[in-house]
C-alpha cells in the first residue's frame, strides 16, 4: 500500500488493459532474462474445487445467486479512500452480505489505540520459533477481531530478501524461501484459527522499492518513465524461491492474495494471467480471492480476466479520485460482454466463500469499531467527504490488547541474536554482584523527541527503532526505550547510569567514556528502512548501503576507544556493515535486536541480564561489504528506459547460497547465532518413508466448481435507484448512463485470452500444489545435547545438498528443516525431521513440474544431509542411500 498518488501521465495500454508482451515460458540465463515476456493463461480457474472448501461455496453460491448483479460488482470493489472505517472498505449488499474491512498489517493493527506493537516479521523470523510464529499471528488476530477487521493485510512472504538494502524487507521472515514459507504458513493458521481473513503479500517477485510504482518514478524526477519496475525471473527460481513460501500460505488455506506493485516478466502483477491463473489458481489451487495492492491495479478488463478478483481501496488510477477501474466500469464490462457473467460470479463466490471458511456469517462477529483516519469518537461517516456526509460513531476505543504484551515480549527477546561474547561479558550480574556503573551511548537507546509516534507512519528514526516505515506499521499504544528499562534495573541493583543519547556529540562521548574505562559500556545503533512512499534522513525505501545510521560505526569506535568492556545493541532493518569494528579488542559482546517493537527495553533487558538465554539465530547473512552479495545486492537505482528492468539473472543463488556457491567467507553465516551456553549434535538416523518416482503422480481431480448460471439483466435496472444521494466520490457500481451497446469491432482482448479451458498443471490438484509434493519420503532424528552449565534453547538446521552426478545445478546447502528445543545442563533432546518430496526436487522449466533428479544410471543418488547450528556451523552430517527408480 502506499500514499497518495499525483499522476496523470499513463500509458493507454496499462488504463485500458490492451495487450502486453506475452510469450513462451523463460529459464533463468541472463540472455533469457533480456526483454522477458509472460506467457498467457485463460480463463481464469474458478473457485470451490477442493474438499476443505466445498461447504462454503456451497453456501456462497446459495448466497451469490439472491444478488443483483450490482450487487456482486459492489462486493469485488472498493468504497473509495477514505470512504470508510478502514483503509480498505467493500461495498454493500441486501442480501445478507456486509461491507468488509480491510486492513494493515503485519505487525499491528494500523492507525488502531489500544493495539500491541508486536516484533516485525524479520525478528519473529529471528527467532526460528514455530510456536512464537503461531501466537505472534494468532494474537495479532484476536485484536484484529477485536477492532471489526475482516481482513488482515498479512503476513508478508515478499519480498523475499533478494537484496540485504530492499526497503521492506523487515516485513517478511528472512532470505530463505524454506523459513519463509514455515513462518509464513505458520502466521496464515494463527491469523485465520481466530476467523480473519489472511492476506499473504505481495505477489511476487516485488524486491526492491525504488521504481515499483510509476506515480513514484515520476514524483522523484524519472519522467521518461512509464511503467514500473519489471522482474524479470526464469521459471526455476520463480518457483524455488519466490513462490515457494506462497505456497506454503495457500496449503495452510489463506483466504487472500494480494498482488504486488511491480511487473513480473513485463507484466503488472495485477493483471498477469501466468501467475495469478496459471500459477495461483491452478497449479496451488488457491481458492481464496486476489486483492489488488491499494492502487496497483492499472487496468480494468485485463486484470479481471488475468485473476483480479477484488481492487482496493477502490479508486482508479489516483488516489481518491473516484474514478474506479471496476465498480461501474465491470458494471459496463459485463453488460457489453467484454468480461463474462460468470467470472463476475466467480469473483464474487470467492470472497463470500472466504467469508464462510472463516465463519465470519456469525452474527457475533464485529464491526469496525474505530477510525483509521481521526481519534475522536464521533466524527465523518464518510472521512473521504466530510462533514457534509454527516457524523456517526467511530471510535469506541476498545482496548483489544489482554496480555499479548508476554508474546511481544517474548519473541523480541528469543529474536535476539547473540553474534559476539569475549571475556565472559554477557550476560550482565545483577544485585550485590551488579556493575557498579553503566554507561549508556546513542540515540537508539532512547525516546523519539517528538513521541513514539511523532512520524507519520515511523517515517523517521529517532529514538529507539522498533518498526520499519510504511503501511506494514502501527501506532505504539506505548514503547518502552533500553534506557528505561536499564535504568529500572539499575535502581533495584543501585547501580549508577550515565547516558548520552546524541550520537554525534563526541565530547561528551568521550568525556563519559573515559570516566571509568573498566566500567560496561552499551552503545546503541541502528539501520532503517521502509516503503518507497515516504523517506526518512533522505532515504525513500531501499537502504542505500549497509552501513549503520548516525555515524554509528564512529560512535561504536569512540566509545570503545575508552572502554574496554563496550557491549553493541543493534536495532536493524537486515545486516548491517560491521567491519569498522567487529574485530575491535574492547568491543566484547555484539546483540543483533533487529525490530523489537513495543518492548524494545524490556526484551534487551531480559538477554543483557541473562533472565533469557539467548536464542536468536540471523535469518540472512551478513557479509564483510555489500559486494560479498552478489550480483543480486545493489538496488537498481536508473531506470535504463521507459520501463525498468531488473534481470534476476543470479537465479537461485542470492543470499548464503550465493555465499557459499562463491566460496565468500561472510562475517556471520545464515542461522547463525551464539548462546550462553553450549550444544553438540550426534546421533543422526535417516529413515527412509516413501521411494518416490520421478515426477509427481498424475494430478488428482477435485470437485465440481459451483455453477450459478446466471444471465444479463437489461442494462435499464443497473441505474442508480431513484432518490439515492449520491456521495461525491464514493464509488457506486451504478451507471449513470444506463445505455449500453456491444461494438462491431472486436474487443481487444489481452494475447491469448480464451474461453477454452486451459490444460491444467501436472504440478497441481489440492491447496500448495499436487498433494505428493508434502509426502514425508525421509525423516531425520538427530541428538541435542547441552554440554553448558546453564539451560537454553538449541536450533537445529537442517540443511541438504543434492546428489552429484545429475547434470543440474544446485546450491551447495539449502534449508528444508528447523526447531527449537529447550535443555537444561547436561540433558540431552531427541528432534525429528521430515524431509518431503517437494523439499528433494527441483522446478523443471520443460516439463513444468517438479522433479526429483536422477543420475546417469535413472537412480535416485545420495543426498547429504547436515544438522547443525547454522548453515555453516557445528554440526553432524548424513547420507541416505541410492534408491533405484
């Protein structure tokens, strides 16, 4: 989602929705890349084919069949900005059908009071915890629930972290598709056991800010261009990285995808029938509805036959203007025979299907009971008009909070990432044995001077960081600083604290510094960044390098100069450069913090004084320079010509797969993450469960989609009702000209559009894809053993590197399992792994399917399989044997 939009200059194409490049399928050679098309795929699949929905369309249908056809083009499109409670509202029906609520996001419910702050999606990944990826989601939920949302705008599962200065990176969970996925998955179930409505975002291959969306390209001066950014992405690593963890999303049955700003092979995603129908709806069977991201539908007809089944917030090309791509112009569209009725009918069965799977057609389910665009309780019905619309309730400040401030908490505090502890300096001593003075150093350690929520959308960084900026943020109902919660400790301790919270005052730096050089020294940095609507300190999204704000590198470097125990807490976005100091002698403990939100203090307290051992492990890497990353690392910063483009010509292997294919050594590996105490792994047992073949089974046929057979009504009944007040703006499916009339000439459909059903997918058949994809073929057990003094928590990785001798490329280690485990000293845990067909194979561009590779002889070789610490650590390594086909 972004912020208001000033464009009048579109291509006629992109408005109307006339054709775009389309082709063949590409592979991933940079020479394919150049000029990558999307192959077309029609019709778009309808809804209700697998098992676990059947029921709720079957109601939907009974329900879709009493709507007028207005009414069905209400509920697929949005009231307008701000035309209602939330930031995005459907329109309403008279058959039972209520408007519902859309809303941000990922971490908090926006523009909410009385809401928690919870840890980013890049911390919650930090944690490599199943279980605090579920509560984190589900209590989320429960306040989402509690405001009147039907729909939460998360998890995000894209980007994915294709290069370390991406902007909103810090939304999703990490640069490996496998984590991804799991915790993407993970926050699906959570969110939706609670009866919202998930949205997995942003679909797909959406990686870097600058150029996503032309009305930015041209407020920052590109004004030759004319389209945003295209990714331009082979078949192989769209489905092994970038599509995988939205896979995992739709086997867990998300209810909604939204798709993204960018292009994918020169077409927007909004409106590219290859991966919304072929990909999305087919081959995962996604029964959900696809929502446009606010703003980035560019087209009317296109995008509905290409799988759009919803537009938000409603408006057409520019915000609040109105003039929406559907309402009366879908309206128009079925009436002249340019979309057909039961694609109307196929959209409209999807959202109220999704309505039912969630139960949300109980009666006890809310309404929005606040405003996302004043505080005040009673205020403008209809923000977007005015006074003029009249006033109702808005706001009845429901505080959903209970205790989720424990599972905040808790997750900021086992997300910490211990990267560095000499001389035994963490964790700190508490009581008769505490430090007698604590010096404290930078700004992040502190309060925001204008309040925690003094920038619009956190688009600044003062103070401690404890959210990105963007859509993806949330209001602090409070935000609790290090500095406070030190300070309170130190009370209780009588310990002294000194602080100076101007990073760029270095007199005073020094000056406290220098007072007691054998004193703990905490310095405080950070690195931030956010959507590309908003800047902050000159940054507009991306990151323009690793290196940490403020001067922090000088700052970490003053400080330790004159003390020689100096502990570095970082708040981050992603790694950050360290080499400035990383290797310093008096620089004894390093603490990755990444985005702690509301309990920023709290969580670095409980790691600082040991109440929490930590358990954080890096999900990225971080690298010596920006360099390290590859080819994949800088953000593509000139357009290059009208329509940018940014070949993923590195394919599969971006972050520790590039690492390792390269031989770079990176300062802290992928999964990497210290304890205060000790683990070794042993033991390792490979059972084989399942020989499987080649290539999956013949996909299985699903159930008969509903049929409502319903016909055009006289283009006469779709006015507006007589006496209706009209809003201004508000956007009506209507027509205020009710004379409609089929051309003679043909209409110009996108390349390619059929009505002829397409050959489905082998790779399909059930939700996630064909269902032999998750079959268990090997599980793994392995030995934890705590050989510490004290009790932690050890995660076990499990990597797997494919068999030599196939003829196919592959990184040397990916992950395909995790846990976390609890053990006290001296004990020893037993973890189990599944290892699944999908996690064994490979995409074959040719076949278009997934298929386990073979050697020269047709056998299935050796897979190596590494448990361990961290994708280059400690740890014990396997074999399973050679299965011949």
């Amino acid at each position: 989602m972004i912020a208001a939009i000033g464009v009048l200059a579109l291509i006629l194409g992109l408005v109307l929705g006339l054709p775009q490049a389309n082709g063949g399928g590409i592979n991933g050679s940079a020479e394919a890349l150049e000029g990558a098309t999307s192959p077309s795929w029609y019709p778009s699949p309808k809804g209700g084919t697998v098992d676990q929905w059947a029921e709720s369309y079957r109601k939907a249908a009974a329900l879709v069949r009493k709507m007028s056809l207005a009414e069905k083009v209400n509920i697929t499109t949005g009231t307008g900005w701000p035309m209602g409670p939330c930031v995005g509202n459907t329109g309403t029906t008279n058959a039972g059908f209520p408007s519902l609520c859309l809303q941000d996001g990922p971490l908090g419910i926006r523009f909410a009071d009385s809401i928690t702050v919870f840890p980013a999606g890049i911390t919650t990944a930090a944690t490599w915890s199943r279980k605090l990826m579920y509560d984190r989601a589900r209590a989320l939920a429960k306040e989402a629930k509690g405001k009147g949302v039907n729909v939460l705008l998360g998890p995000c599962v894209g980007p994915l972290g294709r290069s370390p200065l991406a902007g909103r990176n810090w939304e999703g969970f990490g640069s490996d598709p496998y984590l991804q996925g799991i915790a993407g998955g993970l926050s699906v179930q959570g969110i939706q056991d609670e009866g919202v409505i998930a949205t997995a975002k942003h679909f797909v291959a959406n990686e870097q800010e600058k150029f996503r969306q032309l009305s930015e390209s041209l407020s920052q001066g590109f004004k030759d261009v004319t389209s945003p950014l295209s990714s331009n992405i082979g078949d192989r690593a769209l489905r092994e990285l970038y599509i995988w963890p939205f896979m995992d999303t739709v086997r867990m049955g998300v209810g909604s995808v939204m798709c993204g700003y960018n292009q994918i092979n020169n077409s927007i995603a909004c409106q590219n029938s290859y991966i919304l129908n072929g990909i999305l709806k087919d081959e995962l069977g996604f029964q959900g509805f696809v929502v446009s991201d606010w703003l980035a539908q560019r087209s009317g007809v296109a995008s509905v036959l290409s799988g759009m089944d919803m537009t938000m917030p409603g408006d057409g090309l520019l915000w609040a203007d109105g003039d929406s791509l559907l309402g009366p112009q879908l309206t128009r569209a079925v009436l002249n025979g340019s979309v057909p009725i039961d694609r109307l009918d196929d959209m409209a069965l999807r959202i109220v299907a999704t309505w039912y799977q969630l139960g949300q057609d109980d009666a006890s389910y809310p309404r929005p009971n606040f405003s996302s665009w004043f505080r005040t309780s009673i205020g403008p019905t209809y923000a977007g008009v005015g006074p003029s619309a009249g006033h109702s309730l808005q706001n009845s400040y429901a505080d959903v909070r209970d205790d989720h401030h424990e599972v905040a908490r808790a997750i900021a505090a086992e997300s910490i990432t211990l990267l560095k502890n000499t001389n035994g300096a963490l964790p700190l001593k508490s009581g008769k044995d505490a430090k007698k003075s604590i010096m404290i150093f930078g700004s992040d350690a502190g309060p925001n001077l204008l309040g925690p929520n003094g920038c619009p959308d956190r688009s600044c960084n003062n103070g401690t960081l404890g959210q990105g900026w963007g859509s993806g943020t949330a209001e602090y109902t409070y935000l609790v600083t290090p500095l406070e919660a030190i300070q309170a400790k130190a009370l209780a301790d009588r310990t002294m604290v000194e602080y100076v919270l101007d990073d760029y005052q270095y007199s005073a730096i020094n000056s406290t510094a220098g007072k007691a050089p054998n004193a703990t020294c905490l310095v405080f940095v950070s690195s931030d960044s956010g959507e590309g609507y908003a800047s902050a300190e000159g940054v507009l999204g991306d990151r323009v390098d690793l290196k940490l704000w403020h001067g922090g590198d000088k700052l970490i470097l003053s400080v330790a100069e004159r003390c020689s125990n100096t502990i570095v807490v970082i708040h981050s976005v992603g790694p950050v450069d360290m080499e400035a100091w990383i290797e310093h002698k008096n620089v004894t403990a390093v603490l990755m913090a990444h985005l702690p939100g509301q309990e920023s203090g709290t969580a670095v307290l409980d790691v600082l004084y040991g109440s929490v051992n930590p358990s954080g492990r890096l999900p990225y890497t971080i690298g010596k320079s920006l360099a390290d990353y590859g080819p994949a690392a800088p953000i593509l910063k000139q357009p290059g010509g009208p329509a940018p483009q940014q070949n993923f010509s590195e394919g599969l292997y971006i972050d520790y797969r590039h690492f390792d294919k390269q031989g770079i050594t990176p300062r802290f590996e992928f999964g990497f993450g210290l304890s205060y105490t000790t683990f070794e792994f042993s033991d390792m047992v490979i059972t084989q469960t399942l020989v499987p073949t080649e290539f999956p089974p013949a996909r299985p046929i699903g159930v008969p989609a509903p049929e409502l057979n319903s016909t055009i009504p006289p283009s006469s009944q779709l006015g507006f009702p007589l006496g209706m007040v009209r809003l201004p703006k508000y956007i009506y499916p209507y027509l205020s000209d009710t004379t409609v009339t089929k051309s003679s000439a043909p209409y110009p459909y996108p390349p390619g559009y059929s009505t002829t059903p397409h050959k489905p997918s082998p790779a399909g058949g059930a939700q996630g894809g064909h269902p032999a994809l998750f079959d268990t073929i090997f599980h793994v057990t392995v030995s934890v053993f705590n050989t510490g003094s004290l009790p932690g928590k050890a995660v076990p990785q499990l990597y797997i590197s494919y068999p030599n001798g196939t003829g196919i490329d592959f990184p040397v280690r990916s992950l395909r399992g995790f846990d976390k485990v609890a053990a006290g000293p001296g004990e020893t845990v037993a973890v189990g792994f599944d290892i699944t067909r999908r996690d064994l194979s490979y995409w074959d561009e040719k076949k278009g399917n997934w298929r386990i590779p073979l050697d020269k002889k047709g056998n299935i070789g050796a897979y190596e399989i590494f448990v361990g610490d961290s994708s280059r650590g400690n740890g014990v390594t396997g074999r399973t044997k050679v299965v011949k086909v």
